[in-house]
C-alpha cells in the first residue's frame, strides 16, 4: 500500500467517513470514488471458496497485518467499567452472513461471470464490493482529484474489500459503550460470543431507530410481527426484517450452490423481545445517544465462535503480482478509421495472485476506462470475460483537446505492487473550429 | 392501559359502528370471495387472484418486478377493488432506504399505475374506505418525513404534514370524512393525529408510552383498533386497544383466556374485530358469537375478512409464541374449516375481492 497516499488530512477525511458508518448518513447525490466510471473488478469461483478463504483470512488478521487501513484492529471486551482490548479477531460466522446478506458474496456485478473479471459491484450510494464497503468510498480521496490507492483496492481487490469490511465491524463492536450499546452484559462483553454481536451487526448497516426510512429497529411497526426467522434462501422478502435478522438467518441457514452449504450452520439466538430484560433495552425514550440504557445481556443460548484454523491464507490469495503492460507508446487517430480513434493498453498480471490497478491521464482530454481494474497472475483461475489480463480503453474528448496534435501520459499504478508504468498517447485529430454565433448551413 | 371486559369493549365497538356499511358487500354480494395475495419472487413478485370455491386453482393477475430480494409492501387490505403497494423498482440499490415507488394496482383490470417515485418502502401505504384517495410517506435527505395524500381520481399529490420527528410519522387510514390519521413516534411512546386538508395535525390520543402498531380504523371510520404492549406475568405482550377517533376512549381489548399474546386485529364489516391469540382468533362485537375453528397447534394472526365476512385471512403460525413463531403460512378460516394456501415460498396479503 503507497502510504504516500494516506496524507493526514485525507486521514481525517476518511476518519470521519469512517464515523459516519457504512450506509448511515450518507448524502446519496455525493459522487462516487470513481464516478462516473466504473472499475473493473475480478469476480472469483460461484462455490465462493476463494471469498471464503478471504473471510477466514479477514477474520483472524491474517490479510494485511501490516497495513493500518486494512489491518483488524483490536477488538475490545469488557462492561462499561472495565473495558480493555483484546486480539484482532472476531467472528467469521457473522463476517460470511454479512458478506452473504450485502453482496451474495460477489465481488463484481450481477453480469459479470464467475471466475472473470467485469464491471465492479457498486450501489447507488457507493458501497463497493463483496462488503459493500461505502465508508471512504464517496469521493475520490487520492491526488488530482483522482481515487486514492485504498480506494482502487478496496473496489478491485476482494481480500482488501472483505478486509475493510472486518475493519468496519470491528471498529462498530469497538464503538461501544462510548457511541453504541453492549451486548453482553452478563457474559463480559466477550467478542467470541457470537450473539453479543447484535449491536455491531446493527450498527454496521446504521444504527437506525424506529420510524426512520432505513429502520433496522426490531420493534418497528413497519416490520412485520410476529415474523418467522429469515431463512436465507432467497423465498422471503427482506422488507419485513431488520438488517441483524437477516445476518441471523443467514448465520442459521448457510445459502447454498450446487448442492453445497457454503458454510457451516449456526443456530445463533436472537434477543427475547418479550422478555423485558432486552424489551426495556429497546424502548423509545432508550433510544437516545449514546445509547447508555440499551445494554443487554447475551441472549440465550449462546454460540462461541469457531475460529478457522487457516494459514498461509495471504500468500495463497495474494500472491506476488507483478505489473506489466502490453506497449509503451499508443496513437489515437480521430482523423483515421474508427477503431483508430481508440487505443487498447492491456494490463497483466505476469506474477501470482490478483493485481489491482488503477489508471489516471495527464491531460483532461484523455478518456480512461475503466479506470481501474484487476488483473489475475498464475493460479487463480479466470476463464471468461477479459481474463487473464485487463484491458484500459483511451479515447479522447474534443472540447478538450489544446491542438490537432498532442501528446500525454497515462500513468498505470498498482495499490498492491510498488512502482508504475507510463504510456504514452500520441493524438492526431482533425477538427473544425466554429466562430461563436455562427452555425453551418444546412 | 385500563383493562375493561368484553362488554365494554363490545360496547365501543357497536359504537364504533354507526354510519358503517358494507359497500364492497352489498355490490358483490352474488360474487364469490376471492382472495388477493402476492406470492415473493427474488426480482418478481406475482399477484394471483384465488377464490374461495376453487382453492387449488389461482389466477395469475399481474406480476411486480423489484430489487433483488426486496418485495412488494402493500396496503392492508383491498378497497373498492383496488390494491395499492412500496416496491423498490428493479433498477434501484437494493437496500431498505433507496426511494421506492408507490403503485396502484385495480384488481379487476389488473391495471397497475404508479403515483410516485419518492415513497417509503417501509411505511406501508393507505388507501380511503371509498377507494378515491390513498396516503404514503416519505423521507426527504434531511430525514423530515412527509404525509401525503394522493387523489386517485387525478392523481394530484399533496403534502399534509411534515415532521421532523426523531423518529418517525406512519399513515393508517382515513376518516369517512377524508381526513388522513397518522401515527407518530416519539420519544414518550406513540401518539394518534389527524391531518386535514390545509390544518396543522391534531393530537387525538395518546396511545402507548410504547410503540402502537397493527392500526386498523374501524368500517366507517369512527374508531380504530390497534396492539400496544403491556407486561403481563413477566413478559412484554401485545394486547389489542379499541378507541374511538373522537378521542373520548382508549380501552384495552378482551383480556385473552389464557393471559397470552395478542396479534394484529382485523375488523369485518359489521364491526366485529377479529383479534389474534393462542390457536384461534378472538372474534368480538358481533351479534352472534363466532367460534373460528383452531389448528391443532401455534396462532393465527388476523389480516382480514372478505366483504360478507364468511372468510377470515390469517397468518398461521407453527410455533408456540411471538419470539418462537416458526414457520408460517397463509391460512383462509370460513364454512368451519381452514384452508392453506400453498407455496414455498412467503406470502403477501392484499386482501378481498368479491364477496
């Protein structure tokens, strides 16, 4: 990762991104990291194994511990009086059922074909990948206007996507009992119980309360009651369910494809609502920050994680990429035939692993698309759509061009391999240059 | 809450009656009830139509593509042969908060119009007992929510009432006088107003230091049946509340047998008010006892009567309770039996056509 890009100030910014959580409070007419473009991205196995793997990975801090973007912070423990950090760890359980619930595990767009590389998967409000990642993801953070290397990361890269998402729910479980409630109370706020998680799971697709648009409040009478649990098989509306029901019923019924449970079920409990114990927690005039008198204790029966036994998980979906490009040097001819109005640069891979790329011109009048994008090394598997390599298509704006001959650059960075490529883009274009006021005759 | 016995109840009830009708009943009393319901897809949620003589054979009416995962959100019941539902289109994010659209849907025509593309998905749309207007919510960016009012007959929109509530307005019907009724959340419980055309809200009643749901406005719209939870034997359970729209009474429902939940009430034409508990439901306020027959075991949770009230739709579900539900399915009670409507996958009561 170029920590280059992590200058303080857009530190701060993305802090406070940050803070603002994942969905909540975003103003949805904010642009996009990428807009109006979209990258590409590298959409693995349907059996998801290689998302999986990730998840295990993500978990237990295995992915980037080095990095302090993507590596799983501390996780805390603890009642409001004796809160302390713990290990960077937290449920894989609950990670997959998110993953699950926000994307169905992909990494790419619904037409983008398993093991290919396609259109990047990003909403409406710019959640981003397998986690839809929207935090730090809503306007370009990097120089020149330009998406910052994280960004490129987190919307091409999934081990970097489904990494950020495990920061993101470990910083909600960490943000109590300052911001948020504790689940737990009678079980020390132990993060390897996987129901103390509730809030967390709550928050991390915002921390809404009862009435609002987004409510992901149990007792919200626009939620359907009582309901039957969320069974995660596609046969149930999610409209009827706040946001943690789903995760629930996707922890209890694991989704399935080609005849397999992608992962192994747990039966996890939710809070007792009649109960007054959690009834109280949840009622309105509780329903103030931060939140003080919503502490619950662990609903019952409890479930301890099952923490994977992976290894060498980096190495295996990382790999070592390396950038390579398939020229130095591309002409555009506006004047020319109509494939020569459009130079192609091919983007591979020629190590192991999944590279992320990302793309920016010198000049204003060079169109780059997509702007970034992933390429896969030997070993990963890629058999449709542009695999192996990436392609950048260049084309030129006119009302932008400075003459009919120039030259620029566009520069091919990587946020997970160290150094850049430069091409170079000849321009030859024909154009007539009207006098303001005057129109051609007919 | 005061806790009253039946009488009293029954008492408000037939109170409640004055001025009601039945005129889906009377215009369609020669046709067969018919139920109207949406079966969920995962982009296409189908309308069929099934009446109540040939169960096994329904009738594909009309078919609502949406987000992927995100179905339809209807009314809670046909009126005058008109169905009104939130949907997230296809090509919207699917996510609870993107913008919805709000739909029209003439159950006999199968002609569908849509009458706004800001609508709250969540907040489930109302429409007039004579079926010429409707109301829904909305959220605009800076979370104020927005009571509007919809003429049917020109689709012309207006805004009744704004609030920037901390959390939340939801429209529940209308008076017979076209008055929308909405219920507010706050943070002292939930309140019942009124909006007129060209008025600021007024507070009708106080109706739990909790959160009311389940809002039902009685035929004619001179009372409302509603839950609100309450603590009994240690447990936080719903009980259905009967109160009259001129706010001079909010009584507690039947206090159930067995001291049990109660679940969502649901009113037939002559005033009775069907309410969920244990087994079967409560049918109170009709002139002749109703004794609804029972599933060997779980609850019913009424959604509604058909126009002669012969049919009874409910929720019927396996489990024992409210926080142990189990699976459910959607049951017609009538002529002393039940009937499962089948299917694997959930679904959605619009409600009746026919008698």
């Amino acid at each position: 990762m170029h920590s280059l890009l992590r200058a303080l100030p857009l530190a701060l910014i993305v802090g406070v991104a940050f803070l603002l959580g994942t969905r909540a409070q975003l103003d949805v007419a904010t642009a996009c990291a990428f807009d109006p473009l979209r990258p590409d991205a590298y959409e693995a196995d349907a059996l998801r194994d290689r998302y999986l793997l990730a998840l295990d990975g993500a978990a237990t801090n295995q992915l980037f511990p080095g990095d302090s973007y993507f590596r799983l912070p501390q996780v805390e423990a603890g009642t409001r009086v004796n809160r302390v950090e713990l290990t960077r760890l937290l449920p894989v359980e609950v990670l997959r059922a998110i993953g699950w619930v926000e994307s169905s595990l992909t990494m790419a767009s619904r037409s983008t074909r398993f093991d290919s590389i396609g259109p990047a998967l990003v909403s409406f409000d710019c959640g981003h990948g397998v986690m839809q990642v929207t935090s730090g993801m809503t306007v370009p953070l990097g120089g020149g206007d330009q998406p910052s290397g994280d960004q490129v990361a987190v919307a091409t890269s999934y081990p970097h996507n489904i990494a950020r998402g495990a920061v993101i729910l470990a910083s909600k479980w960490n943000d109590a009992p300052q911001l948020r409630p504790i689940a737990g109370t009678d079980t020390g706020g132990d993060p390897a119980i996987i129901e103390n998680w509730y809030y967390a799971v709550w928050a991390y697709n915002g921390f809404t309360g009862p009435g609002s648009k987004k409510s992901n409040h149990p007792l919200d009478p626009t939620l359907s009651w009582p309901r039957t649990g969320y069974v995660c098989d596609g046969t149930q509306s999610r409209t009827r369910y706040p946001y943690q029901e789903l995760v629930w019923g996707c922890m209890a019924n694991p989704a399935e494809r080609e005849n397999q449970q992608l992962w192994t079920a747990v039966p996890t409990t939710l809070p007792d609502f009649t109960n007054p114990q959690f009834y109280d927690a949840v009622r309105l005039n509780n329903f103030t920050f931060p939140y003080r008198d919503m502490d619950i204790p662990t609903p019952r029966p409890a479930h301890q994680t099952q923490a994977p036994s992976v290894s060498n998980v980096a190495a295996l979906l990382l790999g070592s990429p390396r950038l390579s490009i398939d020229q130095s040097t591309v002409t555009i001819r506006t004047n020319g035939t109509p494939d020569q109005a459009t130079a192609r640069i091919r983007v591979t891979n020629t190590g192991t692993g999944l590279l992320s790329w990302s793309a920016s011109s010198s000049d204003g009048f060079l169109v780059v698309a997509p702007p970034a994008g992933s390429a896969v090394g030997s070993g990963v598997p890629c058999t449709s759509g542009d695999c192996p390599a990436g392609e950048i298509e260049v084309t030129i704006n006119p009302s932008l061009l400075p003459a009919s001959r120039a030259t620029a650059t566009i520069t091919i960075d990587s946020p997970t391999v160290t150094g850049s490529t430069t091409v170079l883009v000849q321009v030859f274009a024909d154009f007539e240059v009207a006098a303001p006021g005057t129109s051609r005759a007919p | 809450m005061l806790l009253v016995a039946v009488a009293a109840a029954s008492t408000l009830l037939h109170a409640g009656l004055r001025g009601a009708s039945s005129p889906d009943g009377a215009a369609q009393q020669s046709q067969t009830a018919a139920l109207v319901f949406a079966e969920f897809g995962p982009n296409v949620d189908s309308i069929y139509v099934v009446s109540v003589d040939r169960a096994k054979t329904r009738t594909l009416i009309h078919t609502v593509e949406h987000a992927p995962g995100w179905g339809l959100n209807p009314a809670v019941a046909v009126v005058a042969g008109l169905t009104a539902y939130t949907v997230l289109p296809p090509e919207a994010a699917p996510y609870r908060d993107s913008p919805a659209e709000l739909w029209v849907l003439d159950v006999a025509t199968a002609n569908a119009t849509r009458l706004a593309r800001d609508a709250d998905l969540l907040a489930a749309p109302v429409l007039s007992e004579d079926g010429r207007m409707l109301a829904y919510r909305r959220t605009d960016d800076s979370g104020t929510q927005a009571i509007v009012r919809v003429n049917l007959e020109n689709r012309a929109r207006r805004v009744l009432h704004s609030d920037a509530t901390a959390f939340g307005v939801f429209p529940i019907g209308f008076e017979r006088s076209g008055v929308v009724l909405f219920a507010r959340l706050s943070p002292s419980g939930t309140d019942l107003l009124r909006v007129a055309d060209g008025s600021t809200a007024e507070l009708i009643f106080h109706a739990s230091d909790e959160i009311a749901r389940d809002w039902r406005v009685a035929p004619g719209g001179d009372s409302v049946a509603f839950l609100a939870p309450e603590l009994f034997a240690e447990r936080m359970v719903h009980r259905a509340q009967l109160a009259s729209l001129d706010g001079s009474s909010v009584l507690a429902g039947p206090t159930p047998t067995d001291g049990g939940e109660q679940y969502a009430p649901a009113w037939r034409w002559d005033g009775a008010l069907a309410i969920g508990a244990s087994a079967a439901p409560l049918v109170v306020g009709a002139a002749e006892a109703v004794v609804l027959p029972a599933a060997p075991s779980g609850f019913d949770v009424p959604l509604g009567w058909s126009a002669a009230g012969d049919y009874l739709a409910v929720r019927h579900f396996d489990g024992a309770r409210s926080q142990a539900a189990g699976r459910e399915t959607l049951v017609v009670i009538g002529n002393g039996t039940r009937t499962t409507v089948d299917s694997v996958r959930e679904l959605i009561f619009l409600g009746w056509t026919g008698a």
